[in-house]
C-alpha cells in the first residue's frame, strides 16, 4: 500500500500574491512554513538582520568604551564644591559683619541706656552715704544713742553694700552660636558599586553627631526666633535696681 506525504503550501507571498509552492521547511525564526526559494531569500533576510543589529550595537559598545577611556572625575566632585563653599564663606563673612555691626549697636546703646541709669543711681547713694554721716555726727554729740538708732544706721550700711554689690556683678552677656555646612555626597556603594547619595563617610562623623548638630541647629533657630520676639533678650543686660 502506498503512503501518501501530505503537503503543505507555501506562507510566504510576493506583494500580496501568496505563493503556490509546497512548503519544504518550516522557519523556526518566524513559524512560517516556506518553500525552498523564500526559505532561502528568509534566511538571507535573517542573516542580515542579524549582521545590521551585531553591527550596530558592536558600535554601541565601541562608543560606550571609548567614553568610558576619555572619562574623568567630574567639576562637580573636584571643583564645584571648593565654589559653593568660597561662596557660602563670602556671603557668611558679609552676613557676619552686618550682624556684628548691628549688635555693637545694640551693645553701644544698652551700655549708654546703663550709664544714665549708674550715674543716677550710685548718686543717690552717695546722698544716701551723706545724709548717714550727718546722722552720725548728730549721734556722736549725744551723750546716750538708742539700740533702735544703732540698729538703723547697721541696717542703711548693710543695705548700701549689698546694693554696691550688685553692682560689680552687672554685666552684658553675649550668646554666640556656631555655623553648619552640611556635606552629602552622591557616591558608589562600595558593596555594591551602585550609586548612592548618602553623607560622606570622609566629611561627617558618627550618625549619633549628625543628630546632634541637628539638634543644635535646631535650638539655634528656635533661639533666633525667641530673640526676634523679644529684643531684650537678645543681650543680657543687668540694670540698676
């Protein structure tokens, strides 16, 4: 008994006409049954194709090498920062001087407003000293002086030193507060040689610093924003009582 090859026709067409052709081979890159001329031209399509992306990702490569060959560490790690910190210096030294000559300001009027007062004052005691003296002198002329006499005169004496006391310990008192310059990087993991943007290891100190300069910085806003409420608290000064 014979057996019987079932064909099949030929997927490939020319310009919309489909082929007539038995198949003779299936394409494995596109599942098309094709007869032995389109699975000839096929084959060569796919060959060059394949050499036009082999081709143009070789050149891909090459560019991405040659790049790689003429790469140099970047203005912005070896320069810019050098920039932005001469400029932060001289817009701080500019802001510092300005704040230094508004508080010697502040301090020369607080110490004019401290003269008036000192003057005042250490005259009424001075007057104060004066009229004791003549009392003591009315006393020294009495052949008998009362302990409730004494006792007045050892009480305006004390209250006198104690007021001269507090004098020495007048002051004006200046609370000063460091600058921060905040340095992050953004650097390979050197684990993973990913890129990272983390501070730099090199620059800043312990996690546990970082937090306090945070905090610190965080008590000097709220202090300048207390000061900018209240004036007078922004130089200590004692005045005469």
């Amino acid at each position: 008994m014979a057996t019987t090859i079932e064909s099949k026709p030929c997927q490939a067409n020319d310009n919309g006409i489909p082929c007539e052709k038995d198949a003779r081979a299936k394409c494995f890159h596109c599942s098309c049954d094709l007869c032995l001329i389109h699975l000839t031209e096929h084959t060569q399509l796919v060959e060059n194709q394949t050499r036009t992306f082999l081709y143009s990702h070789e050149k891909i490569l090459n560019d991405l090498y040659n790049k790689f060959e003429s790469l140099s560490i970047s203005s912005r790690i070896l320069e810019y920062p050098f920039i932005q910190l001469e400029k932060w210096r001289t817009d701080a030294h500019e802001k510092l001087d300005q704040l230094a000559e508004q508080k010697r300001r502040e301090i020369q009027k607080k110490i004019a407003e401290y003269q008036i007062i000192f003057i005042e004052k250490t005259n009424e005691q001075k007057q104060k000293i004066d009229l004791l003296k003549k009392q003591l002198n009315n006393l020294s002329r009495q052949t008998y002086i009362t302990n409730k006499e004494i006792k007045y005169l050892d009480d305006k004496i004390n209250e006198t030193k104690i007021f001269l006391n507090s004098i020495e310990k007048h002051s004006i008192k200046i609370s000063t507060y460091a600058f921060f310059v905040n340095i992050r990087t953004n650097f390979f993991d050197l684990q993973t040689s990913k890129i990272i943007q983390s501070p730099s290891s090199i620059i800043t100190q312990s996690t546990q610093s970082t937090r306090n300069t945070r905090s610190e910085l965080k008590e000097f806003v709220n202090n300048a924003n207390k000061q900018r409420l209240d004036k007078k608290r922004s130089l200590s000064v004692s005045l005469l009582l």
